[in-house]
C-alpha cells in the first residue's frame, strides 16, 4: 500500500524533490527488504538475495539519474545505462543460483524457455532493436543500447519461464516474482518502444512499471513463503499442461505473424525470420525428443521398481520368482544338478526395530542385504522377499548348495554396524530344492513354498539353524492350518470347556485354592491337549478371545460357588494371562468391571503370567501390571525357573507370588541340584514376600521334601487332574468345609 501511493505522488510530479524521493522511498525499502527479509525467514542461498538487493540497487540508481541524465550531452547522457546494465547481469545471476538451488536447469524445461525466449527475441529484435539501431545520426552506443534492452529481457525470461516450467506449486513469493519481472519487461518494452521513434525519456508514466514492480519485489522478499523459492516441487515428467501450451503456442506463431507484419520491408528480415522459425521447428523437435527419452526412462524406471526392492536394489518376489522358473525350465531331468532355493529370515529384526526404530531397521536390512551380496557368489542370485527375508536361487550340486549357506550363515558372524553400535544377528535358513521339470512355473512356487516352510522349522529349533526340506513338513504345516481352522470353530461353537485342578495346603491337605485350565473335546479327534493347541493359539492371536472367554467363565464359577457355600472366603481361583492380553491397556478396566459384574472380591481372583513378560514387558504392559496390583488381584509368576528367573525382575514388577515349575518338583528327593534350586527359590521369596507354589506335586515323597523346604502350597496329580466344575465341587466342597471346621475347631479350643 505504502507503494502504490509512492508510486502516485511520483507520477503526479509536484516537484522534482518529491518525485526523487518518492523513488528513492520506493528503492531503499526494497533494498533493504532484499537483505533483511530472506535473512531473517532462512531463505537459501542467501548470496542469491544479496545479488538482488545490489541489482535492485543498481536499477534505483538508473532510473533516478535516467531524467537528469537525458539532457546531459554524449556521453554523459547515458550514466542512467550504466547503472542500469550491471543490474540486469546481477538480476541473471540471482535466477541462476536460484534455479541450482532449486536443481530446476532440466533439459526439458530450458528447451521450453528457449522456445519462448527465440520467438520473444525474434519479435524483439526486428520490431524493437533493429528499428532502434537503424535511426539516423544518433552515436553507436546509443543504437546498441538501445537494441540491448530488449535481448537483457529476452534472458530474464528464459529464466523466469524455466522456473515456472519446473514449479507444480507456485507459492506466494513466486507469484509476486514472476509480477516483478513482468512488470519490469512492460517498462523495457515501453522504453524501447520510445527508443524506435528516438526518444531515451519521455514521461514519469513509462516508469511506473518499474516502482510497481519495485514495490512487489520487496513484497517477495518479505513473505515467508520466500523460504521456499529454493524448493522445487516437479513432476519426474513434465507434461506439456495447458498452462505451458499458453506459452508455447503462441511462440510457434511468432515467425509467421512477423512475416505479415515486417516480412515485406527487406531481404534481412525474411532472412532472420526464417532462420528464427528453423530454429524454432529444431527446438520443438528436440522437445518432442525430450518428451519421449523422458516417457521412456520413466517407464524403464517404473519397470525396473515393479521387479526389485526399493530400499536395497535386489530382486523383489516377483522377479525371483520368474528367475527360479526360468532355472527349473533349463535344469536337467536327471543328474545332481538342481536347482536350489534358500530362505532366510533374520532373527532378532523385530528387536531391532522395537528398540531403535524402523528406520534403524531399514538401515539393518541395507547392511545385511550388503553383507549377503559379498558373500553370494555370481553363480547365485539373492533377492528380499519380505521386511526381513531374502532368498537365495542357486543350480548345482548339494555340496555346493550347502557350501553357499555355510557362507551365508558365516558372513553373520562378524558384527553390523547400526547407528553408534554394532549388533550381532543371525538367520534361519530353510532349503529347498528339484530338478528341471515341464511347469517351471509351479515348481518355482513350490520351490519357494518349501523353503519357507524349512525356514520355519530352523527358527522352531533356535537362531542361526538351517533345515533342509522334507516331505513330512508338509504333513505338518497342513495339520497346523487344520488345527487352526478347527480351533477357531471350537471357539465359535463352544467345544471348548473350563476345568479346575485344586491348590491345596500341603500342611493341611485343605484346598486353598483352584486352577482355571481350558480343554478341547473335539467332535471327531476326541480331546486335545492343551499342549498341542495353546501353541497355535498363540501363533495366530486365539489366546486373547480363549483367555478372556476362560476368565469369564471362570469368574462366573467362582461366584456360583462363594454364593452357595462349596468354597470360604480365602478360597481363590488362578487364571491365565497371556503377554498378548497384557499389552491391553484397558485390561484393568475390563477385570474391574467383570469382578463387580459377578460379585468376586479382587483378592479372590490370581492372575499367571509367564516370566517372558517381565523381561519383554514394554510400558503398556508394566501400567498394567501395576493397576491390576492397584486392583487388588494376585499376580503370579508361572514356570518359575524355566525363563530369565531373576530378582530384579520381581522387585521391579507387583507380584504377589510364584509358582515352582514342575521339571523342578519332579526330582526332589533324587536330585541335589533340584532341591537346591527349590530351596533358593523359597529363600528368595520369603525375602520378597510371595507366596509359592509347587506346580507337578506327583507322590507323597516330593509333598514332604517341598514342605521340608518351606513351601507352603502345591498342586499337581497327587490331589487329583483338573475336573469339570461339578465333580471339582463334590470332591473338594465338602473336604474345604470339613477343613474349615476342624480349624476353627482347634481355634476355639
């Protein structure tokens, strides 16, 4: 605003005072905008706006002393040009370092500038420049500089459109530049339309072009967006858009409009003109060129991404799977050669990625993928099939295939290099292999299918393992589907059922509690272990739906039983919990609810968790354990002894109790070494405060040895298996209030 009424009071002319100073206004806050503005919203480079605030400068100067200069006599008279050039050479050195920063010169785009500025160029030269020159008794430098003016612009336009030509967003301080620069070519042009009839000034209005375009450039420079001239945002083709064809189709038309126009006034002209529109038809076919070297590397590019992984380079799925049939095709029928494939996945990734992120992850997988090439020899081809899985293609003989993983499995055993550390990784790796065969296709699959499955079963034994593939591990996986398939319907149609093994005193015999354990009575297969199905659930996220639908039942029986007497008050019950349910952030939520829902005080409900979750547990897991401690349930670690059993774990978690694994219980009385580690394990929660129990509890023998030691409570086989709610009430109601009884008996004696 403050430069549109500059703008006015300079061409109202009061007075050469105000004029000047109305300018000079105009100048130096554009100036001072050119090197204050960018500085301060981190516009890059920063040298680019230095040069355009010495251009802006050297053009205030032009025009201020172009009036003044006019009646001076030759060669004084031309000081306002001599200010003037060295601004439009600093104003092509600004759009130069702009367009590098902004990685824009493509050679699509400057042949469409180019296009633009010839034909702009041609028109300029035979309407302007050469009509200029031509004047009679006027000095040469003035003739030549009359006729420079318009090629200074012809340049600055080939800039201009090479950076609208490679911008697909304009942001604002782009559109303001591109007004600037339109303006300033309107006032060139009005110059040297006064220059044809031989005129260097003629009035104030030829000059506002000029302030305009003044008072938008220091508008450029103090937006913010002026932070992101320097980004370029392009399509990785440039299409010929509709936008660009407003300026290409015109500029196609320039040579025959000035054939008509100036083509009859001399040999010269029609002579340029030609030349000019040559030049015109071999830069749109070197764009036509451009335009389909572009499509083709593009689609090359788009091929080559459809058949190889992104982030590393190698083969994708695809094109090892079009690989390995090509193989199948050209192996032999007979003989040892065959065609080998390798599947390897990498044991520890989902750590990696969990600890540092999945960009550390994907730096990993570069290094690995890296580390296999060196190892891989020429003969074999590697490819990544998964976030974390890669396949190896290989004919020859078993010897050799087996001589290729033994140097896979080695190139694992030197550190990777991840971020400030090193990791040491290895990778399950399951072989397949067959002869040549008449469907290539399928047995490439098959191929693939089979490794994958001998993959499965390396990692099942441990890291670092490899399996070859056999037969008999296709019995297995289909039975682990049918499994799954059935469990699923077992859960949906109520095959499944609650029992309860009771946990008694071993002073006593009392029953001071039970254990909730789910069984399985399949219609055709009869019951199957827990053994056999809980692994599967796991696998497949059953354990969160079967655990809760066993809680709830469970629940539902205990507050049957405290209603109608079969148990005492003191009397709890033991539920499962798998890591899965305890990474449920509103598991407490859900527990409270289904205690209130059926009436069960928290104390009587104990939770069993396994010692993994204490060592894997993330934040969620640990906020849970704590607000189900805060809830009032018992937390119990089961298998204790099995996994990573240390005492930091359980001072760091709100366990209330442990429970003795069985592989322990089992040799008290013959082994030393498990009587030990019983003893230590009583010692220790003593210390602590938890409760213990012996889980397996088979003979009297081991009964005495664990209350010798200090354990107060067991369970296993010696007090009977798990039962159905109803035989669990017969056997065991009538014995806890007997128990009760004969207690409180002795207390009031």
């Amino acid at each position: 605003m403050a430069g549109v009424a500059a703008t006015a009071l300079y061409v109202a002319e009061l007075s050469r005072t105000t004029s000047v100073l109305a300018f000079a206004v105009i100048g130096v806050g554009t100036v001072t905008a050119c090197l204050v503005g960018p500085r301060r919203f981190g516009a890059q480079p920063r040298a680019a706006w230095s040069l355009m605030g010495a251009a802006a400068l050297c053009f205030l100067v032009g025009v201020v002393v172009r009036p003044w200069a006019t009646s001076l006599p030759y060669p004084r008279d031309l000081l306002g040009d001599a200010a003037t050039i060295p601004g439009y050479l600093l104003l092509g050195s600004f759009f130069a370092m702009l367009l590098r920063a902004r990685q824009s010169l493509e050679r699509h785009a400057v042949l469409d500038g180019l296009i633009v500025c010839l034909a702009a160029g041609l028109a300029s030269a035979l309407l302007l420049a050469a009509p200029a020159a031509a004047l009679p008794g006027r000095p040469a430098a003035e003739s030549v500089l009359a006729g420079l003016y318009p090629l200074f612009d012809v340049m600055l336009l080939l800039l201009v459109v090479n950076l609208t030509f490679t911008a697909t967003t304009w942001p604002f301080s782009l559109v303001t530049l591109l007004g600037t620069m339109s303006l300033m070519v309107v006032g060139d042009i009005a110059y040297a339309i006064i220059g044809v009839a031989g005129l260097t000034y003629a009035s104030p209005l030829l000059d506002v072009p000029f302030l305009l375009a003044y008072v938008l450039l220091g508008v450029t420079a103090l937006h913010p967006s002026v932070a992101r001239l320097n980004r370029a945002a392009r399509r990785p083709v440039q299409a010929w858009s509709r936008r660009r064809m407003s300026l290409l189709g015109p500029a196609i038309c320039v040579p025959f409009l000035l054939l008509v126009a100036v083509g009859g006034l001399s040999p010269a002209y029609r002579v340029t003109i030609a030349v000019g529109g040559a030049a015109l038809v071999v830069l749109l076919l070197a764009r036509a060129v451009s335009a389909v070297q572009a499509q083709v590397a593009a689609q090359l590019d788009y091929e080559h991404q459809a058949v190889h992984d992104l982030l590393t380079g190698l083969p994708n799925r695809r094109m090892i799977s079009a690989h390995i049939a090509r193989l199948v095709e050209a192996a032999p029928l007979e003989g040892p050669h065959r065609v080998w494939v390798c599947y390897l996945d990498l044991d520890g990734f989902k750590w990696v990625n969990d600890s540092w992120g999945h960009d550390t992850g994907d730096q990993l997988v570069i290094e690995v993928a890296a580390r296999l090439r060196a190892a891989v020899p020429a003969s074999a081809t590697l490819a990544r099939v998964g976030g974390d899985e890669f396949v190896l293609a290989y004919v020859g003989e078993q010897a050799g295939a087996l001589r290729l993983v033994e140097e896979v499995q080695r190139s694992f055993a030197r550190p990777l290099p991840l971020r400030d550390t090193e990791v040491v990784i290895s990778a399950s790796i399951g072989i397949a292999h067959a002869a040549g065969g008449p469907s290539p296709e399928v047995t490439a699959e098959a191929l693939l299918r089979d490794a994958d499955t001998a993959m499965y079963r390396s990692k099942a034994e441990g890291p670092g393992r490899s399996t070859l593939f056999d037969v008999s591990m296709h019995d297995r996986v289909r039975e682990r589907i049918e499994l799954e398939v059935a469990l699923r319907t077992a859960l949906a149609e109520g095959q499944l059922r609650v029992t309860y093994q009771p946990i008694v005193q071993l002073a006593t015999g009392r029953p001071v509690g039970a254990e909730a354990l789910v069984r399985w009575d399949h219609p055709q297969r009869g019951p199957i272990p827990p053994v056999t199905f809980i692994p599967v659930a796991e696998d497949t996220g059953l354990i969160g739906p079967i655990g809760t639908w066993v809680r709830k039942q469970a629940l539902s029986q205990l507050a049957r039983w405290r209603a109608d007497g079969t148990v005492t008050d003191d009397f709890y019950l033991s539920v499962n919990v798998s890591p899965r349910q305890l990474t449920d952030a509103d598991l407490p939520l859900i527990i409270s609810a289904e205690l209130m829902q059926h009436g069960v005080p928290a104390r009587a409900v104990a939770l069993e968790m396994t010692e993994s979750v204490m060592v894997d547990g993330s934040s969620v897991t640990a906020r849970v354990l704590f607000e189900l401690r805060e809830l009032g349930v018992r937390l119990l670690v089961d298998d204790f002894g099995t996994g990573f059993s240390a005492l930091g774990y359980l001072r760091r978690f709100p366990v209330t109790g442990v429970k003795i694994d069985r592989s322990f219980v089992s040799g008290l009385g013959q082994i030393v070494e498990d009587e030990e580690i019983v003893r230590a394990v009583v010692a220790m929660s003593c210390a602590l405060g938890l409760s213990i129990v012996a889980e397996g509890v088979e003979n009297r023998r081991q009964c005495e040895a664990l209350a010798a030691v200090g354990v107060t409570q067991g369970q296993g086989w010696l007090w009977g298996p798990a039962v159905a709610p109803e035989e669990f009430a017969d056997s065991w109601g009538a014995a806890a209030m007997a128990a009760g009884r004969d207690q409180l008996a002795a207390g009031n004696s």
